[in-house]
C-alpha cells in the first residue's frame, strides 16, 4: 500500500505530469527500489523454464483439437495453485469452460457411384477441403479446369449448362501437371485456387464435383485438411474419371492436351449422358475448451471490486491438421515457443511475483490464459460474452502475446532497423503511454500504437470499451511454423518485456486513480501481421477486426470498430466479406491484398453475407496510420 506522504507528493504533482506515470513513481519511491529488481522475481531464465515446458512435445503444440491443450491447462492451473492464488474461474475452479467445433473429418458414408461401381473414401477416393455435405444424383459434364477469370478472358463454363449436373474439373492450370508449376497462360492466382473452384462450380448452378489430376504428373490426392463449404466435392483417380468420360465420348487426356496447346478453354458436355451419384459425410469433431482463470484479491476496501487482467493465449497449431494459419506441414509439430508460450510465460511470472510481493495490491489483479486465439480470440471473446467479473470495473487489460524475440525484431525506429517492442493500446485510457515510458527503465526501444485493436486478446477487451495495453515485441521468419523453438528465445529480452509490464502493473493496482476509456481516433491495423513477409506497406483502414482462421469462403468479422468506415458503412459483426473493391474475398490474405489496392479516402463496394442474404455496402476507406 502507497504510504501518505508518497500519496500527498502524488496529489500535489498531479496537475502538472501524467497521472497513471505518477502512480508508477510514487510505488518505487515507497521502497526505494522497484519491487522486481529488489526480489529478482521477474526474471527471463524463470520464463524460459515455463517455456521449455509448454513447448515440449508433451504438450503436442498445443493446437485445440489435441490432447496437449489440456496438459497446457492443467500446467498453467497447478502453477497458479502453487502460488496459492485462488481459483479465478467457474464454480470455484481455475477454469472457464466452453463448446467449440475444432475439426471437421470425413464420414464413414462418403462415397461415389458410377458405371456400376461405388467408390469409398480410400486409395481411389477422397472428400475434398471446401466440400459441403450432402449427396447428389445427376448428369456430369467436364469443365476443363474449372475456372473463371474475367479479368484474363478464360471460362471453363461458357457456353456449357451446369445447371444441376456434376462438373468434372482438372486440377491446378493449363499446362500444369504437378503443384508449384508455371500455367501455361496467365491466369488470375486466386481463380486457380481449389477453394475457387468449388465455389466457382456452385456458382454456375453445379450440384456436385469432382476433380481429377492432370495427365502427365503424379496422381496424388490433395491434403485430407477439411473445411465446410456448401457443394459436395470429391477426388477421384485418374483412371477412374478418364473411364467416366470416355463412356460419354470424351477423352480426357486428348482434351487436356488441347487446352495447353491453344490456350483455350475447352469444356465439354459428354456425347452420351453419364449420370453419378455423389454423397458427402462430414464429422464434426466438438471439444470442451478452457481459459484458465486465477486470482489475487485486492486490499484495499474501496478498490477490491476492481479488477486489472494480465493475459495472454497459451494455445498453438498443434500439427497443423486443421491449418488455420500454421505455415509447416500438416503432421509436423508446431511448438510455438514464441507465439505465445512467451506470452503465457509472461503471465506465470507476473503472476509469481505478485504472490510473492510482501506489498499486496490495491486492486484485485485477474491472471488468465486464454484459448482458440489462434481460431479468431475463441477463449477472450467467450469471456467477454460470458465475464465472471464484470467489464465495467474492469481498469485494464494487459495482453503479452509474442513478447520472447525483442533481438531481431523487424520493426524501424527512426529509419533504422532495431530490436523494439510494440506496444499498442497507448491511446486507451490517458496517460498510458507516459506510464509506460516511466516504468521503462531498462531503456527498451517501443514503437507506440494508440489502438486497442490487434489480431489478439486485448481487442475483445477493448471492443467492451476496457482499456488495454499489448505487448508484442515482434514478427520473425518462424512465425507459425515448425522452427518457433524455445532455443530462439532472447531470454534478456524476454525478461525485460515482462519485467516492463511488472511495473505497469504494480503501478496500476497500487493506485486508486481511474483508468478512464477512451476510444483512439486512429485505428491501425496492428499485430502479428504487422511487417509479414518483410513488409511493412502502409495500408486504408476499413474499420475492422477479422477473424483469424482459415476460411475459404469469404473473411468473418468479428468486430466493427465503432466510428469506423465499416460501421458507416453499415457493416455489423458475424458479417462475412465475399467481396472488396470488385474483388474476391475467401480469407484473410485476400481481403489484405485486395485492401492494398486502394488508398485512403477512396470509396469502394463490400459486398457481404448476413443471414444467407448477399449485401452491397459502400465504404470510405480511412488513411492509413501515422507510426511514431
């Protein structure tokens, strides 16, 4: 507790310099010291420790459709139970339970009949990413490749009528035959995208598909990965598809070479009628997720009932199975020692020395790790919907995510590469950037960023008008694959960002000053995704939060920033976009690419599905950030 003196000195010095950077140096004052460099409680070779753990192979990369998500749990739990901080979460336990579907697999009913013979899933079958499910019965027609691009005059499908019948659609280009090879003719990537191709199929009225690889290359299936579409879409052998169509009078292999020789399109419906009939069964993998929750009541009488989180996601890629982002190969452990077994680390260590801190805080201090963030803030957003303690008297939260490569972060200050750590949120509540430039002492280089917004936790906070803060102390070329081991971590590093956020923290439950919400006029898009790829383009603001999965049908919003271009423009969350600017929409990466065809103050159309109805809506994009 602040002693009275260091309190009145407080009150007096007040007017004159930022209130919360305040709060922050009368706390030291009081001891003399500050309290982790007194104890050596924070320290980077403790977090390290925590790190190894969670990014063993124990705990499976700890991706939500695993069982090492749960180890993670129980880690995280018995090192608060250790500490002796209490339960923080449902029905007097560490945990804070919710229903999600994590993985969709194929069913034991899929299967395809034609010529007298029935395929099932196996060495001549297989249900593909982006299939529906459901069956259908109908006439087949081949498509060629199956692909519409205006902007290059090709279509498969003209002159063609698709309409209730099965198209059959070569895989990858014109002049391709194996994955990673040069088209024979320039095409739009995207139109030649599977993904593309399966909604381009329905589209046209098609009722079912099935692809087939080209003659001349291998004849491999594509990966098992599944995602829900609404056509049913199959992969069959060559053999098999080549004897399909020839009972219709049409070669297939003579076909294929026609279109590489003329650069034309050259479908084809069959001379004979074939019918097929399809049938798609997806599983539906449901798993019991948990943030885990605990607590350190505060003192004083006043300010107990309000409460400041520290968090940070402990969940990962697992092997990759179901992608959402993870860049290795599906099978291949992804130990996300960085992304965010740093960040968790983090919250551990924090979480440790207030325990240990003879000077117990003011304010009841909320540690929480959270899951699904890699889905789309799965686990923060469950817990704003559902807060077991209320957001309204909720001062701060306080995000680590990526805080373990601050050496070799690709972010510039002054025009120069170095090691910095970003740290947004400053614009949330007043004086929080002069608080965390006073409680730098360890002189760590920050790249500021007023936003409450990121591809992380804090934004489902701020998105509930909580203040916050996020450090990240940047993106590096293991960033969701394989090679994010604990061996990269910059310990120093790592044990000054947390360090760094000990003495927000402290300064913040110690005072009883308010935290006040304010919503920055800037908006940035900030985060993981900030300088991807060795690029750091500035780009229009649209106004919102998307989520971060692995969709191929159009990208899911999962917040609109308020005053923002999409909520004038009348964009609402649960929205998905399909269209930006007159270009498609199916992920992330397409709506960034599409948005960086455009500037600020330009006017476009977004086009959107709410509730099964397509929508166009107009938007001014806002310009782009200023970065300090």
């Amino acid at each position: 507790m602040v002693q009275p003196a260091v309190f009145q000195r407080f009150r007096v010095l007040a007017a004159t310099l930022a209130p919360l950077a305040l709060a922050l140096g009368c706390a030291h004052s009081a001891t003399g010291l500050p309290l982790d460099e007194k104890r050596q409680a924070v320290e980077g070779g403790q977090a390290l420790e925590h790190i190894k753990v969670l990014s063993s192979p124990a705990f499976e990369g700890r991706g939500v459709d695993t069982d090492g998500i749960n180890r993670a749990a129980r880690y995280i739990a018995d090192h608060f139970r250790r500490l002796g901080l209490q339960p923080g979460g449902d029905d007097g336990t560490y945990f804070q339970k919710f229903e999600r579907v994590v993985k969709r697999s194929p069913g034991q009913h899929t299967l395809l009949s034609a010529l007298g013979k029935t395929l099932t899933v196996g060495d001549d079958l297989a249900i593909l990413p982006w299939s529906g499910s459901g069956s259908a019965s109908a006439e087949v027609v081949f498509v060629g490749y199956g692909i519409t691009d205006t902007k290059n005059a090709w279509d498969d499908y003209a002159g063609l009528e698709v309409k209730g019948r099965i198209v059959v659609v070569l895989r990858y280009a014109p002049g391709v035959t194996t994955a990673g090879g040069d088209p024979a003719i320039k095409l739009e990537a995207r139109a030649l995208d599977l993904s593309s191709k399966v909604r381009n199929a329905g589209q046209h009225g098609a009722v079912g598909l099935l692809l087939v690889n080209p003659p001349g290359g291998d004849d491999d299936f594509v990966s098992p990965r599944i995602e829900e579409g609404s056509l049913p879409a199959l992969q069959v052998r060559r053999t098999f598809a080549a004897e399909l169509l020839r009972a219709g009078g049409v070669d297939l292999e003579a076909l294929a070479g026609q279109i590489t020789l003329t650069k034309r399109p050259t479908g084809r419906a069959l001379a004979q009628p074939v019918r097929a009939s399809m049938q798609c069964d997806q599983q539906v993998d449901k798993r019991m997720l948990q943030n885990v929750v605990a607590r350190l009541p505060g003192t004083d009488p006043l300010l107990k009932e309000q409460y400041v989180v520290i968090g940070g996601h402990y969940d990962h890629h697992g092997f990759a199975q179901s992608g959402f982002g993870a860049m290795g190969k599906r099978g291949e452990l992804h130990p996300g020692a960085d992304d965010n077994a740093s960040g968790t680390s983090a919250v551990l260590e924090l979480a440790e020395a207030f325990a240990l801190r003879e000077q117990a805080p003011r304010r009841t201090v909320i540690f929480m790790a959270f899951t699904g963030e890699e889905r789309g803030l799965w686990g923060s957003a469950h817990y704003v919907a559902h807060p077991i303690y209320p957001l309204d008297r909720t001062v701060l939260m306080l995000n680590l995510d990526m805080v373990g490569r601050l050496k070799g972060s690709h972010s510039e200050v002054d025009g120069t590469k170095k090691s910095v750590l970003d740290v947004g949120g400053v614009g949330t509540s007043p004086g929080l950037r002069a608080l965390v430039e006073h409680a730098n002492s360890e002189q760590i280089p920050i790249v500021w960023d007023p936003s409450g917004e990121a591809p992380s936790d804090n934004t489902s906070f701020f998105e509930k008008n909580v203040p916050v803060l996020f450090f990240f102390s940047g993106m590096h070329a293991d960033y969701h694959r394989p090679s994010d081991t604990w061996d990269k971590i910059d310990v120093d590093g790592l044990g000054k960002n947390a360090r760094l956020a000990w003495r927000v923290a402290t300064a913040i439950t110690d005072t009883d000053l308010p935290v006040p919400f304010t919503r920055p006029k800037e908006k940035p898009v900030f985060g993981k995704h900030r300088n991807q790829g060795g690029s750091d383009k500035p780009m229009p603001r649209l106004g919102l939060m998307p989520e971060y999965g692995d969709r191929t049908d159009g990208m899911s919003v999962t917040a609109v920033i308020t005053g923002g271009a999409a909520e004038k423009a009348g964009m609402q969350s649960g929205d998905l976009v399909v269209e930006l600017g007159g270009q498609p929409v199916r992920s992330v990466q397409d709506y960034m690419e599409a948005l960086s065809k455009f500037k600020g103050g330009e006017e476009i159309e977004v086009v959107v599905i709410r509730k099964g109805q397509r929508t166009a809506l107009k938007a001014k994009l806002a310009p782009p950030r200023r970065r300090s």
